[in-house]
C-alpha cells in the first residue's frame, strides 16, 4: 500500500513539474523582456510610450486568451492544450528573434503572450487536480515559489555571464528552442485524468455562457478574483517593466537594476511558499490573505513614495514586496473552495485574465503618464515623474486590500 502511495505520489508530482517547467519558461520570458527593454529601445528606436504599449500588447493577448485556456483545460484537458500553447509560443518567440521592426515584434509579442497564457493557470490546474483540496494551498506556493526560484537563478547566471549583452534577437531565439522542447515534454507526460479519488470528468456538456452565469453569481469567486488580480496585475506591471527604469530614474546601472528585479520573485518564492502552508495548516486562506494585502500595500507605498534608499535597503525592500506579492497565489485556493470543481479552469482562467488585463492596463497608465521624454539617465526629474507614474499601482492595491475585507473560507460562509 505504502508503495503503491509514493508511486502515486511520484506520478502526481512529475505530471504536476512538466507543467510547472513550463510556467518556469513563462516567468522567465516575462521577466527578461522587462531586461532587454532597453535593448529593445535603443535598437528599434521606441519611446517609453511604445515600450509600454508593447508590454501592453502581451499582457493583453496573454490575458484574453486565458479565458479561453481556462475553458479548453476544462473540456478538452491540459495535455493537448498545454502542448498547442507552448508551440505557439515557440513560433512568437521565433518571429521576435527575427524582428527588426514594430510591427514584427508586435505580432511576436501577441503570439507568445496567446501561447503562455496557459502556463500559470496550467501549473495550477494540474496542482488543483493531482493534489488533495488539503495541499492545494500548499501546492500552489510551492508553483509559485520553484518558478521564482528558478526565474532568479537563470536571470543572474544571464547577468554574470555577459548573455544580455548578445542582444534581444538571440535570446529570443534561444529560448524558441527552448518552449519547443518544452511542447514535446508536455505532450509525452502529462495527462489530464488524476489518480486521486478527487478526479473530476471534463466538462463537455455546459455552455461556456451557462458556466459564467454560474460563475457570476458566486460573491466569494470575484473578491478571491479581486484580491488575486489586483495583487498579480500590479506585480506584472511592476516588476516585468517599469522596475529596471525606476531603478536607473535613481542612478543605478542596468546590471544593478537587472539584478535588483531578481529580488521580487526571490522574494515571492518564500512569500508564496509560506502563505500557502500557513493556509494548508489554519484552513484560514483568507486571514492570511488579507496580512498579505496589507503588506503589498505598505511596502509598495514606501518604495514609490520614501526617501532615496541605499542599495542594499532597496534590495531588502524588493525582497519583502515579492515576499508580500507572493501571496497572491492564495487567490486560487480561496476561489476554489466555492466553485464547482469541473469549473475550475474556466474560473482559475478568468482570475487571470482579469489579472493580466489589469496588468496591461497599468502598464499603458504609466507609459503614458511618464511621456515621451523622460532620459531615465538617474536625476531627481525622473524620481519625480516616477512616483507619479506608479501612483496607480498604490490605488490599484488599496482597493484590493478594501475587497479582501469580505474574503471569507467555506467553513466560515
């Protein structure tokens, strides 16, 4: 029986990992476009207007399209959807490596924001289906925290081994390959059907306007949307473009700012980590929740809005707003409890659509609200036009925290 268990366990966890390898890709992609912007920049001679309206572009078509994911690992399973994703990825990515032009690398950036769309709420599903609703909450920290970890490592070794310096259209390239890889792994491992008694059948039979009817009438399943959404929308905006800038607007280089980045996923990977134990050990997700809200917002606050901070304080201080943001994943749990479980990809899909739409919203706020001429060359100017610029990212975690209020756990409803 013993045996028979830790084989289980095994299977559960390996088809869970090819999953969350690719979430790990994703990170690290976002992460590195926020990297390579300046290089962006510079070689096809875009504005911080244009920069922010291409970050824009994926996290819009990687929003969208997660509604869509949500429902298809519902009805047609992760396997075959996952696999069509990472390959569409793959040719985004390709055409980006390729791109000399606006137009080119807008195509490349709605394509490999549609084919990524699935890989957070993929890691997740499997978790939610190959782990018991006990561990959920854990299994959900630890999703976050193995790609925070690995995101950190892969961007430092970037940073000290000079591969930034080879150009956007490389890396690129190297990571088209890379997803491709990834496509015939999620294809020869994964599978949709879990062991445990908890499995559910595909939901092949509602509509999806009759699932989002039903959807719409469950208050817990949008404040869990809301706390998820605004926290994760105002990381993405942060951290994956106008973190480097913001740090250079303070006369940092771009290695040390690049290096100062890899302090928010590091952070969340604790963050997250514990957050989901602390849930999985109280079965009071939503207290947890709301600690974690009114963290994201004080610290945020003191970094957009303090005094000028020495470095090794702001590296602290990014540490600790990951370490907050990191609980952004309790989100999935929190909703999970109040939603059918064959509706699960569809509701985890809208939570990130509308995270990822907040995401590219903010994004375009504050390209606009920096213009056309900030040098982001370090001076006070520019610390000025920055903490304007980020104010909406405050406002954006005030009302989360306000929604977090009403959050509350099944045995408590």
């Amino acid at each position: 029986m013993n045996s028979k268990n830790g084989s289980n366990a095994a299977h559960s966890v390996l088809i869970w990992g090819i999953g969350d390898i690719y979430f790990v890709v994703s990170v690290v992609i976002a992460i590195l476009f926020g990297m390579l912007a300046p290089n962006i920049q510079q070689h096809l001679h875009l504005n911080a207007a244009q920069i922010g309206a291409l970050g824009s572009v994926f996290f819009l078509c990687y929003g969208l399209a997660q509604l869509v994911g949500g429902r298809l690992m519902d009805s047609l399973g992760p396997r075959l959807t996952l696999t069509v994703s990472a390959l569409i990825t793959s040719s985004g990515l390709y055409i980006f490596s390729k791109a000399d032009d606006l137009s080119q690398v807008f195509v490349a950036q709605a394509l490999s924001g549609i084919g990524l769309s699935t890989s957070y709420i993929g890691a997740i599903f499997l978790a939610s289906t190959w782990f018991t609703p006990g561990r959920f909450p854990l299994m959900s920290g630890i999703t976050q925290m193995s790609a925070n970890l690995m995101a950190v490592i892969v961007i430092v070794g970037m940073v000290f081994s000079g591969a930034l310096s080879m150009g956007f259209q490389f890396m690129m390239s190297c990571l088209a390959g890379v997803v491709f890889c990834v496509a015939l792994l999620l294809l020869l491992v994964v599978r949709g059907a879990p062991v445990t008694e908890q499995a559910t059948n595909l939901n092949n039979s509602a509509g999806l306007w009759s699932d989002l009817k039903l959807l719409m009438g469950i208050s817990q399943f949008w404040l869990g949307t809301l706390y998820f959404s605004t926290a994760f929308g105002v990381l993405l905006a942060f951290s994956n473009l106008w973190n480097i800038p913001d740090q250079i607007s303070y006369g940092h280089s771009l290695q040390t700012a690049s290096i100062m980045t890899t302090m928010l996923p590091l952070g969340g990977a604790f963050g997250a980590t514990l957050s989901g134990w602390l849930s999985s050990m109280t079965n009071r997700a939503s207290r947890v929740a709301r600690f974690y809200s009114v963290g994201m917002f004080i610290v945020c606050a003191i970094l957009i809005y303090g005094p000028i901070l020495s470095n090794g304080f702001t590296f602290f201080m990014l540490a600790l707003l990951g370490f907050f943001f990191g609980g952004a994943v309790l989100g999935f749990p929190l909703v999970s409890q109040h939603i059918p479980a064959a509706l699960r990809g569809t509701g985890f899909g809208i939570m990130a659509t509308l995270a990822y739409l907040l995401s590219a919203f903010l994004q375009y706020v504050i390209g606009v609200l920096l213009g056309e001429n900030t040098t982001l060359h370090g001076g006070i100017a520019d610390i000025h036009d920055f903490k304007i610029a980020l104010t909406p990212l405050v406002i954006t975690l005030a009302i989360g925290f306000i929604g977090s209020l009403w959050l509350k756990d099944i045995k408590s409803v």
